[in-house]
C-alpha cells in the first residue's frame, strides 16, 4: 500500500502489525482494517451504539463518561508506561483517553486506539489525531498487533459490550510486552444483589464477570494481577506480563 498519504502516528504503526495490509482505506483519518465487515453486536447497547440516531444521543453521553474514566485510569507511572514507549487502547471510543496516553509517552512515543465503530473512529481521529497518536478500525478479540509489541494496555468501559470477553483479555495480554502492563475498567457491582443487576444487565446484551473473573482470565494467560477490586459502579483490574528470568 501507498504509505505517504498516511497520517504520521498511522504509518508508524504498520511495522507493529502481523501483516501489511495492502487495501486497507484510510477513512476519516483512521485505518481500517475491516472494511466491509461488521462485528455482531452484542446487544441493544451496542446496537445502539452503532446506530445513526442512537449516536446522536450516545456519543456525547460516551464522550463524558470517557473523560471520567480517563480521571479514573492508572496513571503513567502505574501502566510503568515509559517515556518514547507504545500504548494501545482498546476499545477507544471517541479517543478521549488515547489522547492522554499520547501526552504520556511524549512525541517520541506512540498512542494507538482501536474501535470497531466507524462513528467513534470518525470523532476520535478529527479531534485527537497527533503524530503520536492514532486510530485503527479492528475487532478486539482479534487485534492485528503482533506479540509483544506495545508496553501498556487500556481496556476501559468496553470490555462489557464484547461477545467473547476471554479472547479480548487474551490478545491484550498477547500483545503487551514482558513487563508491561494492562488496565480494565468496566461497570462493576459487588454488593448486595449483584446477581439482580448482572443478570438486568445481561438482557440488555452487557456482560459484567466482575473483577474477580478478569483477573482469573489474565492469569490464565500468562499475566499477574497487581490489583483487583470494585468500587461501585467500576470494576477494575491491573495486571504485569512477567518478565521471564527477573528476580
């Protein structure tokens, strides 16, 4: 593919890729990776999401909520995101906290968003694209990075849209570096009659395992959790990919 016409922060990101993808368009400002192809919602939520008329309604509501989560995200020094490093953010919505992990790792460092909504997308990369920071369209259970290649992951207020939870927290843990670390945050509620209001929740297509599943899901794929517990209404986990032969 003609590389040229790529934003800055884009065209960096293609060597971190499993494979060069030679018809992937440039849309808005974004990469898209999956072109034509649309994953199955989860539910009403995310239908919702992905509609014209709810994202009329839902984008500036998400848009809000994000610069919370954003307050509510470990900051640099607990991601041991290092100055110059790469940080990928999943399920980035409108970009909100891209951005900041962009002004974390410093113009020498990379800021890396991906989303599957093309209205997210749209809205994120016109107001947060940077020469270190930008935006690919991509399915989370199934991230085009290659093993090892970024050394911190957010996964915030996502994770309880996506139909296989398991393999989104697989392929973060696949693609964060030995020593890096990964950041959840999902809605969380562990008190009583929290059966009540996972299962409410389950009708309307969220899923919401608790930070004790997240954590029991890294460490089945090779992370340690440093952190895990539930606030209401956040659930959060902080988990370190080992580093093999340290200590």
């Amino acid at each position: 593919m003609d590389t040229t016409a790529l934003p800055d922060a884009v065209r960096r990101v293609l060597p971190l890729l499993t494979s060069a993808p030679p018809d992937a368009p440039l849309r808005d400002g974004y990469l898209d990776l999956l072109g034509s192809g649309e994953p199955q919602p989860s539910g009403p939520v995310q239908s919702l999401w992905e509609s014209r008329a709810g994202t009329a309604v839902y984008e500036p509501a998400q848009a809000f909520a994000r610069k919370v989560v954003a307050r509510l995200r470990p900051p640099a020094e607990r991601l041991l995101l290092p100055g110059g490093g790469t940080a990928l953010d999943v399920g980035c919505g409108p970009g909100t906290v891209t951005a900041e992990l962009g002004r974390d790792v410093g113009r020498a460092g990379l800021a890396i968003g991906v989303d599957v909504s093309r209205s997210m997308l749209r809205r994120a990369a016109g107001a947060h694209a940077r020469p270190n920071v930008g935006f690919l369209r991509a399915d989370v259970t199934e991230l085009p990075f290659g093993d090892a290649t970024v050394d911190a992951v957010t996964c915030l207020m996502v994770l309880q849209l996506v139909h296989d939870q398991e393999a989104a927290l697989a392929e973060c843990a696949r693609v964060v570096a030995p020593g890096g670390r990964i950041a959840v945050l999902q809605p969380g509620y562990a008190g009583p009659g929290a059966g009540v209001v996972a299962a409410a929740a389950g009708l309307a297509g969220l899923r919401m395992p608790g930070h004790e599943a997240i954590a029991a899901t890294l460490r089945a794929h090779g992370m340690s959790v440093v952190e895990a517990g539930t606030t209401a209404p956040v659930a959060q986990v902080l988990a370190e990919k080992p580093v093999v032969g340290r200590g």
